[in-house]
C-alpha cells in the first residue's frame, strides 16, 4: 500500500489513535483501522461491510453516483460495443487489453481446455434430474480438484495459471451439462471451432440427432451478456471467492464457494427471481398492485432486480441489457413480448414513483437479462449458472490478485459479542 494522503483522529476513552488515510487511484478514501484494536481494544462494526474496504484492487471500479463501471479503466458501455467475452478475460486476468498475439496465444488456451476429464461425467449422473443446475455446478466444480491435482498448489504461480485457465474453459462445459442432465439429453461435447459463447450454446441446445448451427446473432448476444457479467469488484460472491483463498484453501473449492454465494436471491439469484416475478405479475394492469407491496414495511417482498448495493443512480449494465432484449427480440422476430412490455411499464412506473426515488432504486443488471435468455431458449434455471459461468473470470482474476499480494493475510472478521456471558453446565435434572 502507498503513503499516507492524512491522517484521521479517534478519539475513544481517553486516547488520541491517529490512523492513516490512503487514497486509491480515484474513489474514496480508506481510513487504515488495522491497529486500531492493538491501540485502542476497540473494534469497528461494519455488517454488511457497507463502509469497508476489505482489500486494495486494481482490477475494477465502480462509482455508484455516476453509475459507472470500469475493468481495468476501460468503461463497459465501450467494451460491451467494441470487445468480445475473451479480450475481457485477457484483460481482467492480466490487466492490459491483449496484442493481436496475445490474443490468439490466450484463445488457444482455453480452447484446449474445455473438456471435463471423462470420469466427471459421473459426477452429473449423481444428481438428482430434477437439481437445480447451480447445485450441480457447486458440486463439479468443487469436484475439479480432485481431477487436476496439477493444479491446485497455491504458491506455484504456474498452477494458478492452469486453473485459471481450466475454469475459465470448463464452466460453460459445466453448465451445459447441468442443464442437459436436468432435461435428460445427452452431454454434447464442446466443438472447438466455435468462439466462446456459441460453444455454449451449441453445448446447451445441440442434440446428436440433427445438426445445430449457432445463430451469430445469439452467440452475439450472450458474449456481450458474460462481458457485462465479467466481474463487479468485491460483491459478495467475489467477497466470498477472497475470504475462501485466504486460507491457503484450493482454487476450484474457492470458485465453488463463490458459485454457491451467487446463487442467492440477493445476488446472481435475481435475474431467476425477476423473470418469476415478470410472469407472476402477467399483465401491465396487476404492476401497481406489485409497486404497493413493494413499498410496504410489512410485506418482504421486494421487486426483483431493483436496486443495488453501490449503484444509486443507475446500473450502466441494466441500460446495455436493455438495449440488447429489443435487439434480440426484434433479431428472433418476436414482436410482441409480453414480459417485456411488463418490465418496461414496471421500470416506468417504479421510476416515477416516491419510494423509489428516495431510496435510489434503479433496474439493475437482472432486471432484463432473463427476457433475453428467456428469448434464446434458456429456462429460468439456467439464468443463473449463466451468470455464474461469466463471473468466472472475475472471481479468478480477484483471487490471483489476493494470492499474489505480499499482505494477504487469513480473513478473520471479529464481532460484537451479545450472547451469555460466562456460566456453568448444569446437569439434565437440574434444568427447570
Ligand atoms: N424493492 C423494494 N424496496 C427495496 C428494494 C427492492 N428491490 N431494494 C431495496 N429496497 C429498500 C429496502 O427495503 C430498504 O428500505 P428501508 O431503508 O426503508 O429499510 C432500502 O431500500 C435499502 O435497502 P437495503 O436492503 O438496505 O439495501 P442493500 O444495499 O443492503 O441491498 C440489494 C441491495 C441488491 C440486495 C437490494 O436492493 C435487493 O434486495 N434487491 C432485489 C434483489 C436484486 O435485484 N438483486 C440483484 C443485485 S444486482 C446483481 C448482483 O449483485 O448479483
């Protein structure tokens, strides 16, 4: 960590702590509490972690007043428009936008590693037809290390690498073959002349009886929905991904942890939740009646892929994802999308009114990628182990960047205690 920019004073019991102040790059500053304990045996109480740092990245950037994000400096409304899934992952992973070479060379890296040793096929066959496909991939991907023991020393910077690489390659794999396991297809095989994303889709939807050819306007479609998915900095699934690898555990049992976290409604789990709520609110007339419980104190539930935790001006993936369910929709030739119509009159509505103004609730990045995955052909199950899939290379690029830090230490949150204090066991007769 750099120099201090100033300090911050606490004044607590009698003592004056000076603690650092580090600024990053942009963003604001961190106030360093690192001794405070030491100092001052006081501890700071942050559930939630709303207003702490848990670590220094350099590897994306939010700034949730302008609605805006950036991977490596780079915004995503441009990389969206002007890069495909792999440049993003060279460019998470490493932190440049790749050469020409460096693109092929990467490429051709996760092309020959997109198979699942064959006996991981056993794997899916133990599961229930009916697991929900993010179970599954939990499950497999923890799985992995058991089959790449190549792979899973920590402090070989060239292991880390191969299972980077593996992830990055085997999760679309891993998805597909959850979801056709679920329908009871065969596994298709990925096919390595297709890029990244149509390898997916022809991995989900080709059956060995006919021919499948990938529509470039859906590969299209779904390498710009993993770019928006990429990575979002330390969210809880990436948190998670972090706090696992701290404790020197392996990479795939942290990545497996982090699909877990993602699965969540909260979370990854929200772009199922929002095409659910779409469908249960049916017709435009039935949304003030969804505004009303939303907005009521006593009723849990929320609208579905609204609001987040940083953005409070607008998610700037909502509005690339909103412009790609018209173009998808008007590529597939639907004219007409009922559940569109729905979110678009909801975001209206919500938009306008009070409580969601004050309390800064925009669509976010959920809100309409399920009408998209929906229209290629997705079940509602599979929108999040998609997510998962393209979070993949975030989660990877946060880990080697914890792993390689010279601070790391284990992450060990401490806590305010409330329970009982001390007191002694009393034997089963003795209890009244
Ligand atoms: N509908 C209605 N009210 C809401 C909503 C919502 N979707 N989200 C937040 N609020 C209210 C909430 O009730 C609270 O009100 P009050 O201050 O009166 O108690 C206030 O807004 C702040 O909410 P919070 O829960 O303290 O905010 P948070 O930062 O802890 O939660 C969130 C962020 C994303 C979990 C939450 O907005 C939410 O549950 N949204 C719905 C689920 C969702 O769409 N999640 C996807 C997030 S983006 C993709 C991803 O992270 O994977």
């Amino acid at each position: 960590m750099q120099k201090p920019v100033k300090t911050a004073t606490l004044h607590y019991d009698g003592k004056e702590i000076v603690l650092p102040v580090y600024a990053g790059t942009v963003g604001p500053n961190v106030v360093d509490i690192r001794k405070l304990f030491a100092e001052a045996e006081v501890f700071t109480f942050d559930p939630g972690f709303t207003s702490t740092a848990a670590c220094d990245s350099s590897i994306t950037y939010i700034d949730g007043d302008k609605g805006e994000l950036l991977y490596r400096g780079y915004p995503i409304e441009q990389l969206a428009a002007q890069s495909n899934f792999l440049e993003v992952c060279n460019l998470l992973l490493y932190g440049e936008l790749p050469t020409a070479a460096q693109t092929t060379d990467f490429v051709n890296r996760v092309t020959r590693h997109t198979m699942l040793h064959e006996q991981m096929q056993y794997f899916f066959r133990g599961f229930r037809r009916d697991a929900h496909p993010m179970a599954t991939m939990v499950g497999v991907v923890g799985a992995m290390s058991a089959f790449y023991h190549d792979s899973t020393d920590i402090n070989d910077p060239w292991q880390r690498e191969v299972a980077a690489i593996r992830m990055i390659a085997k999760m679309p794999t891993i998805a597909a073959w959850a979801y056709k396991y679920s329908i009871g297809q065969p596994f298709v095989y990925p096919q390595n002349h297709l890029d990244y994303a149509s390898n997916f889709l022809h991995m989900c939807f080709a059956v060995p009886c006919e021919p499948y050819v990938v529509s470039p306007v859906l590969a299209k479609a779904m390498d710009r929905i993993m770019m928006l998915h990429a990575d979002h900095e330390q969210n809880a699934s990436t948190s998670t991904v972090r706090l696992a690898g701290s404790s020197g555990a392996n990479p795939f049992a942290c990545i497996a942890a982090g699909i877990a976290c993602l699965w969540g409604p909260a979370h990854g789990g929200a772009n199922q939740a929002t095409l659910e709520m779409l469908r249960e609110i049916a017709t435009v007339d039935r949304i003030p009646e969804f505004i009303r419980r939303a907005k009521d104190k006593n009723d849990p539930f929320r609208l579905m892929g609204f609001g987040h935790r940083v953005y409070k001006n607008f998610d700037p993936r909502a509005k690339v994802m909103k412009e790609s369910a018209d173009e998808v929709l008007d590529l597939l030739g639907v004219k007409h999308n009922p559940l569109l119509q729905v979110a678009k009159e909801l975001e209206r509505i919500a938009l306008e009114d009070e409580y969601f103004i004050e309390k800064k609730l925009y669509p976010n990045v959920d809100f309409y990628s399920g009408i998209i995955l929906e229209a290629m052909g997705f079940p509602t199950a599979m929108f999040t182990p998609i997510f998962a899939v393209s979070r993949t290379v975030g989660w990877i690029a946060q880990w080697k960047e914890m792993i390689a830090d010279p601070t790391q230490k284990i992450g060990r949150p401490r806590q305010l205690y409330v329970g009982p204090t001390r007191r002694d066991y009393v034997p089963v007769e003795a209890r009244g």
